[in-house]
C-alpha cells in the first residue's frame, strides 16, 4: 500500500483536487508499467512455448527414427534366427 500523504487542513478544493489528480497519474504510471511487465512476461512464456513445442517435435521424430531402427533390427534378428536353425 502506497505511504498516505498527511493533508493538512483545511485545505482548498483546488488544492485536494490537485493532490488527487497527481495520485492518479501516479497511479496510472505503476498500471502502465504493471501492464508492461505483464506484456513481457506473456511474451516470454509465448517464446517458451514454442521452444517447447519444438523440442517435443524433435524428441517425437528421434523415437520414431528409434523405432524405425528397433523394427530393422528385429527383422535382422529373426532373419538370422531363421538362417540359425537351418544349419
């Protein structure tokens, strides 16, 4: 919570009004730089994503190369199986 400024009294309308605008434009500064901080976060985690999205993608084609190369290695393993027992 922001420090509550102490207004002395009495104290024209002008003036409290004066006051008042001036917290708002503060305030409308620390919205600005939340919603800034809020842009560049979404936008890192956007980046993330597709980082992520594109390691999956390589891990999905390496164990499909990998099971391609299990598939070959267990017909060579039965065609030599089969060799094996006509001897």
């Amino acid at each position: 919570m922001p420090d509550a400024e102490v207004i002395p009294f009495p104290v024209t309308p002008m003036r409290r009004l004066e006051n008042a605008m001036q917290n708002l434009v503060k305030a409308q500064e620390e919205q600005r730089r939340a919603v800034q901080a809020f842009q560049d976060s979404v936008s890192q985690l956007r980046t993330q994503a597709t980082l992520l999205r594109e390691s999956v993608r390589d891990f999905d084609e390496e164990l499909r190369q990998l099971g391609q190369e299990a598939r070959r290695a267990h017909a060579a393993a039965l065609t030599l199986e089969h060799t094996a027992g006509r001897l």
